[in-house]
C-alpha cells in the first residue's frame, strides 16, 4: 500500500520505518501538516497516515478522496480531528491506534503532577543559576490528599491505581462506566461536581468529544474546591482555557500542569524558538509560577511509539488484504446514542 505520512518528525521516521520491516508498504514523508492546503501532496496515494494536529474536516477528506485515498490512519488515539461522518459518506475507512501504551502516559502524568506540586522545574531553574534558596519552593505532600480522577480508562485507571496504591491518596473518580477493579481498591465512583468540590487534584483522562468539550469551564471551576490543582495529559479543548486563567488570577486554582493545549495545533510540536508567538491566551499561561506546561509528550517513549507504529500498519494491511481491521473508527461509534 502506498502510505503518504503527514507531520513526520526524525522519531516518527525512525520506528515507523523499523516496523514497516514486517508489511513492506511504501511510505512517503511529509514534514507539513495535513490540512486543505496540504492535501494535494496526498494525490496518487492509497492512505494518509496522520497525527493529533493535522485537520481532516469535509473539505479536506474530499480532495483526499478525488485524489485516490481510501484510507485515513490515525496514529494516535484520539479522533476528534476528523469529520467521521464525512469519512463515511465518501467510503474512506478510518483507522485509529486505541491503546497504545497507557503506562506511558499514565506515568507522565504523575510525573507532571508531582514536578508542579514539588515546584521542580523552578528549582531546577534556580539553580542553573547558582541560586540554592529554597524561599517559594514548598509544596505538599500527596499521601493522604484527595485525587479526582476524570475517566477511568486504561490510562486513567493505571493513574489512579498509582495514585491509590503508590502514594496513599484518597482517590475520586467519574467515568460513565465503572471499573469494578478500581472500586475494589477503595476508588470511589462520584458525580462530576462532588467530585470537583471534594478533590484537592483533578487530573483530566477523557476523550474530547461534544459532550467533553469544555468539561472545565467556568462554572466547573467556581464548583472546585479553593485551591484545587489541574493536571491534563488527554485533550487541550477539555478546559476553557480563558476561565483557567481568571480562576488562576482569582487563585481559586492553585495550580495546572498542562501536556495539551485547545489551540496547540499552532504551536506544539515545532522549534518557535526564533518567533514571535501570537497566541496571547498561551503566553498569559506561561506568565503565572504555579503552571507547568509540556509540549504534548506524555506518549513520547520508545515502547509507546514502537505500538503505535505497528498497530497503525497492521491496521493498513488488515485493510489492503480485505480484512476487518480492529482498530477501525466509525461515526456510528462515536454518535451519541438517542
């Protein structure tokens, strides 16, 4: 199968190519984006494989589609960058990586949230510049705090078992189902707002979708306890970014600890060390000492890419061999029901 791969970078190169070892498909490297403008560079090929950030709306799937496409890769889990029902009706099949490596981003997770809490990387700052005061540095312990856990997944139940088992928390958890393996551990299923008014930390592990979208708002926040934490290694778009910063100036939120952004698509991903960043709501964020912000790179380790790369390319053979691929996405999946 010939494979037109968008927003390449060295690491995607490197596992994707090592993987392909074993399916022999033709992959063809594009550095851009896929969005409208890009699309053309896709003509001739039979799939696109894609990234968090490229756009896939209607427009885009049919210049993708008059120009040969049939197929749509996802190499993340996430899909909320396509138009599925778009997808459908032009009869592209869409395909997805679920489950790639939920430790990786589990551990991140905690990882973030702990050097928000312990005020690591300012005191890593601190002292590339001979400064050893400890004045500003004091945090707080996790044992014994009270963790809400916003879905329950595979990555979100591996945090709250961390969470739980590892460090002692009192952990709270939302999720539409619920994982009777958590509950047996002493995590104890809420609704969203006692939730939000019981948890010290909320740590956000949903999909975005319509009924995500925004799920921290401003009212969500005003429900919070005072001072809670934010940490979200899911999706940008799950928290109004505008109320973040007023409850932030309000300290009602004492701190965030942010992998994603709702507007990364313009930043992530890309050295903009030598530019002029436009987005004003991004560098109001950076302004305030109780952020921490990552580049979306909760999922960056070897394992992790190694799974993405060989289950986005058994997918495409299942496809090319006329086989149902497991990881296939539908919008009939993903519609809410009635």
């Amino acid at each position: 199968m010939r494979i037109a791969v968008f927003s390449t970078k060295a690491y995607d190169r490197r596992f994707l190519d090592r993987a392909n070892a074993a399916f022999g498909h033709d992959l063809t490297w594009f550095e851009p984006r896929l969005d409208l403008t890009t699309a053309p560079l896709a003509e001739g090929f039979d799939a696109v494989c894609v990234f968090v950030n490229d756009r896939l709306d209607a427009d885009t799937l049919t210049l993708l589609s008059k120009g040969g496409v049939r197929t749509v890769a996802l190499r993340c889990a996430g899909y909320n960058n396509v138009d599925l029902d778009a997808a459908e009706t032009l009869g592209l099949d869409v395909i997805r990586v679920p489950a790639y490596s939920p430790e990786a981003v589990s551990e991140f997770t905690v990882a973030l949230l702990l050097a928000m809490d312990r005020n690591i990387a300012r005191a890593w700052a601190r002292v590339r510049e001979n400064n050893f005061s400890l004045d500003g540095l004091i945090g707080r312990n996790l044992s014994g705090r009270t963790v809400g856990v916003v879905g329950t997944g595979r990555i979100g139940a591996l945090v709250a078992r961390a969470l739980r088992l590892g460090f002692g928390c009192e952990v709270l958890a939302h999720d539409v189902i619920e994982d009777p393996a958590l509950a047996g551990m002493g995590v104890r299923y809420v609704d969203r707002n006692t939730l939000l008014r019981q948890s010290d930390i909320v740590t956000l592990h949903c999909p975005l979708t319509p009924a995500t979208h925004h799920l921290i708002d401003r009212d969500a926040l005003e429900a919070a306890r005072p001072g809670v934490l934010i940490v979200n290694t899911s999706r940008g778009a799950l928290i109004d970014t505008q109320a973040l910063i007023e409850a932030l100036k309000s300290r009602q939120v004492g701190g965030v600890a942010l992998d994603v952004y709702e507007q990364e698509g313009d930043l992530f991903f890309e050295d903009l060390s030598n530019v002029i960043v436009q987005d004003d709501v991004f560098q109001r964020l950076l302004t305030f000492p109780n952020v921490l912000i990552t580049g979306h790179q909760a999922f960056l380790t070897e394992e992790a890419l190694a799974a993405i790369a060989e289950t986005t390319l058994s997918g495409l053979s299942d496809i090319e061999a006329g086989r149902e691929p497991s990881n296939r996405v539908t919008a009939a999946l993903v519609r809410p029901s009635a």
